[in-house]
C-alpha cells in the first residue's frame, strides 16, 4: 500500500465558464517527494493546484488523495483531509495579527508536528512580529506566514503557488531553503514556480504545462534546458 | 436640571438604539449583507416575548431566557436555508431579499396580532428609580436597558477579537475563498455571525417593548435609528456603535425637550450633521 501514490490525477478536465483551462491531466504524487510543475502564465498551473484544493467548480475527471476520492469535495472539506494551499499573492488575513493569521490556519486541530512553536522556528523572523498586523510586514514575512499558515493545518500534501511571486531573489533563496525541513516532517511538496532554475533545484519531478494539457513530465535531473524550453514554448 | 434629565435620559435610551445598530454592524462586517429586515426582527423579537409573557404568565425579562435562543435559531437558519443563497458579488439580491422579509413579518404578525398597540408589562420596576440629586431621577428600567446595551456591546467585543469563532468571522469577512482554505465553511460561519446577530436583536426587541408600544408597523423606523447609529459611530467599530447610539439618544431627547415634536428630527439632523461632517463616522475602523 505505501508505495501507491499519496495523490492520483486521472483525466482532469477544468472550465472557467465555458472556457477549459485543464485537458486530460493526468499525475502522481508520491508521499514525501516535491514535485514542481512549471509553465507560461495561463498554462493551468494555479488552475491545477485549485483544482486539487477543491475551489474549482465540478472539475471532470478523477482525483484520489490516499486512495479516497476528493475531487467533488468543497475546500474546507479537502484541507481537513490533509491538503493545504499557499494561495498565489499570499492572500493573508488582513485585519488578523501574523499569529491570528497561523491561528485560523490551525483551527481545523488536526494533529501532526507543526505547532506555533514549531512554524516560528522554521521561520525566526516572523516570531519577532507575531502581534504586528499581517499587512505591516514586507512581502517575504507575508510569505512565510502564508506557508505557516498553511502548515498549521498539518497537511500531507502542500501545494505551494509561486511562491517567489515579486519577491527579491534573495529573499525566495531564503525561503526556498526551509522547504526540506518540511518535507523532512512527512509533507509532500508540489510547487508552482515561473522561476526554473528555482523549481528544477528544489523538486525531484518537474511536470511542464502547456495551454492545459501536460507537455512534459519527468525526473528533476534528467530534462534537458533544450527539452523544458520547448515544451513552455509548445514548439 | 430639566436639559440634565432630558440628556441622562437620552444617553439610556442610546443603548437601546446602539443594540438595534450593533446587530445591524455584525453582519454587514461579517459578509456585507444589509438586513432590511433588522427592524422587523426586533418587533418579532418583542412578539414572541408578548406570546412567552401571555401564555406562560411569566415576567417580560424571564422571557430572554426563551426567546433569545429562539430568535438564534431563526438566524441560523434563515441564513442557512435562504440568505446564503443571495450572497455574491452583487449587493442587490440580498437586499431585496431581507426587504421581502420584512414586508412578510410586517403582515404576517398583523394578521396573528392585528394593527393594535401591545406593550409588554413588567410591572413595578417600570416606574421604579433611583434618585441622583434632587430634581434628578434616574428610571431602574432605562438604567437595567443601559447595562444590558454596555454588555452586549462588550461581549461581541470579546467573541470577536478573544475567540476561535470570532476570529473565523474576520477571517471570512477578509477573504471567504482563503478561510475555505483554512477548513471554515462560511455558509456556517455566516449562519453563526446571523444567529449571533438575532440574539442581540432578541434583548433589543424585549427592552424596547417594555420600554414603549409597540405594533407590528414600527420596524422600519428601528432600522433607520439603527442605520444612524452605525453610520455616526463609524462601520467596523463596536464601542463606537455605542457612541453613535448615544448620541443619537441625546439628539432626539434634546430635540424633544425644546418641542416634543422635534424629537425625530434632531435625530437625523445629528445624523445628517455627522455624515456631512465626518462621513467615516466618529469611530471608524483603524485601516492599517
């Protein structure tokens, strides 16, 4: 049973009103690995990730979370099966404090090794704020109280959407380097990242998106530049 | 000293009009839905507390013991079964929504109650008090009301700034797709925040219908002072509630005081003064 995949995406259609943004996806993701998916803006990646996290309506297709199907189940539902969403632009509560924030994150108690203690040791510099309103803190800070916050709900599976979303270099650098210790506790990783270099050194797997139907899957290591650049250009 | 007990009197009677305001405040603040309704909730409120007083021949302010839970549980479900399905992006179904339930609870409790003035009778306390200085004379009734107001102020104070459930309503109210993300459902939180609302709307609508008469008409009239005071005390702040509350208390009381049939008036010329001068209202919401 362990070596089945902790995620099954099985022909996965998705529509915004009439227009279809997902074709037939198909994808695994396996306990405790990280799996980036790339692609041009308007590929369907934050597609695929709401897709997962269950705020797209009635996508077609099948998707299995440890063996359960989850694809008709509303997001409140999903995040209490152990999957967890960094929304793209971070999307903090605005009138909550950086602790209210990981408080409302954690209010599903679902049990695992991520406490308030345990998020503001992965991340020291939001401990130092912890009572500042979210909206006082520069765009990193948002973006690990948003990654906290989403790791407060103890998930198996976290879905990360550009995370270096007009951040300094720096900074996703920074960022980028707590990723393994949360792995490390037993989550599973798929990122969402227009930054390759950043996506290619984090993630064992890379899948490459184009115009919504999956151009190109295959292990970190083994695609070539040559090969990921044609599959985002479709040529 | 006449001014003095007009001005006493009309800070107590601004804790009623702040009760009206806060339930009103709630739910705007949680999902931007106007309650036209509001008024006529508090007169069904003062109803079944007539109906709990008549058949079961218990005291008036015993009957918040029965009919706040119930008025909760209308909330909850009126939210659940109907108001949630008007929320959106467009502000216009939910408030021609609430405005067709306020035109069915006005012609409902008329047909059940007819057009006749009721007032809910508790007896000796109603004209009891407790005298300041001489010539100044505080009613017992209007003092219990006040208290009443400054409780339930500070007790959504609490729930919404020391609680997990009030801080799922922030949440929400900030970002209802995200606080899906965090496990809350929102149609529950939003039934919550309107049962919590029709709770405070319950002590509203007894206080008042002990305090004057009351017939199935008079809601409307308890939303606009409702609306009035949200609006002088600033969208978004409880305590300030409160403030827009008294001050519209003291302006009718001194409107009433100079001609009985100013009364009214003085009320929305304050209001209308504070809009003109200060549209955030006294105590706006500190926007970070």
């Amino acid at each position: 049973m362990t070596d089945l995949p902790l995620l099954q995406i099985r022909a996965l259609d998705a529509y915004y009103g009439d227009f279809q943004a997902l074709f037939g996806v198909s994808l695994d993701v396996r306990a405790g690995e990280v799996l980036a998916v790339i692609g041009a803006n308007g590929a369907g990646k934050s597609t695929l990730l709401k897709s997962i996290a269950g705020l797209m309506r009635r996508p077609r297709g099948t998707i299995l979370f440890d063996h359960a199907p989850i694809g008709d189940l509303p997001a409140d539902q999903v995040v209490a099966r152990g999957i967890a969403l960094v929304p793209e632009g971070r999307r903090l509560f605005s009138s909550l404090s950086v602790e209210e924030n990981l408080l409302v994150g954690g209010q599903l108690g679902r049990p695992g090794p991520w406490t308030l203690a345990q998020v503001y040791e992965l991340f020291p510099a939001i401990a130092e704020r912890r009572h500042a309103p979210s909206t006082a803190l520069s765009g990193g800070e948002q973006q690990m109280v948003a990654i906290g916050r989403a790791l407060m709900s103890n998930p198996r599976l976290l879905l990360c959407d550009e995370l270096s979303l007009g951040l300094a270099p720096i900074i996703v650098r920074g960022i980028y380097a707590r990723l393994p210790r949360i792995v490390a506790e037993g989550t599973a990783l798929v990122i969402v990242e227009q930054d390759l270099v950043q996506a290619m050194n984090s993630a064992q797997r890379v899948v490459c998106l184009q115009e919504g139907h999956i151009a190109l899957e295959g292990a970190a290591g083994e695609l070539t530049r040559e090969r990921i650049m044609a599959a985002y250009l479709g040529a | 000293m006449e001014w003095l007990n007009s001005i006493v009197y009309g800070v107590l009677l601004g804790g009623l009009y702040a009760m009206f305001a806060a339930g009103l405040s709630l739910i705007f603040g949680v999902m931007r839905l106007v309650n036209i309704a509001h008024g006529d909730l508090i007169v069904l409120a003062a109803y079944l507390a007539l109906v709990m007083t008549e058949a079961a021949g218990i005291h008036p302010l015993a009957s918040l013991v029965i009919v706040v839970p119930l008025m909760a549980a209308i909330g909850y479900l009126l939210q659940r079964v109907l108001l949630n399905r008007t929320l959106g992006d467009d502000l216009l179904p939910p408030l021609l929504v609430t405005f067709g339930i306020s035109v069915i609870i006005q012609n409902g409790l008329q047909e059940l109650f007819t057009a006749d003035s009721r007032k809910l009778q508790a007896g000796a306390i109603e004209v009891a008090s407790v005298r300041i200085v001489e010539g100044l004379s505080i009613g017992i009734l209007p003092m219990i009301q006040f208290a009443a107001a400054v409780a339930v102020i500070a007790f959504l104070q609490w729930v919404f700034y020391r609680t997990a459930i009030g801080r799922a309503f922030r949440a929400t109210s900030d970002d209802p797709v995200v606080a899906q993300l965090m496990g809350i459902n929102h149609r529950h939180v939003f039934a919550l925040a309107m049962a919590l609302s029709l709770a405070v709307v319950a002590v509203a609508g007894v206080l008042l219908a002990v305090r004057t008469n009351f017939d199935p008409s008079i809601g409307p009239a308890r939303l606009v002072f409702g609306f009035e005071a949200v609006i002088i005390g600033g969208l978004g702040s409880m305590w300030g509630t409160l403030a827009g509350g008294i001050v519209l208390g003291v302006a009718q009381a001194i409107g009433a005081q100079i001609d009985p049939g100013w009364q009214l008036l003085a009320g929305h010329l304050a209001f209308l003064l504070i809009l003109a001068l200060r549209p955030e209202g006294l105590f706006p919401k500190v926007q970070a």
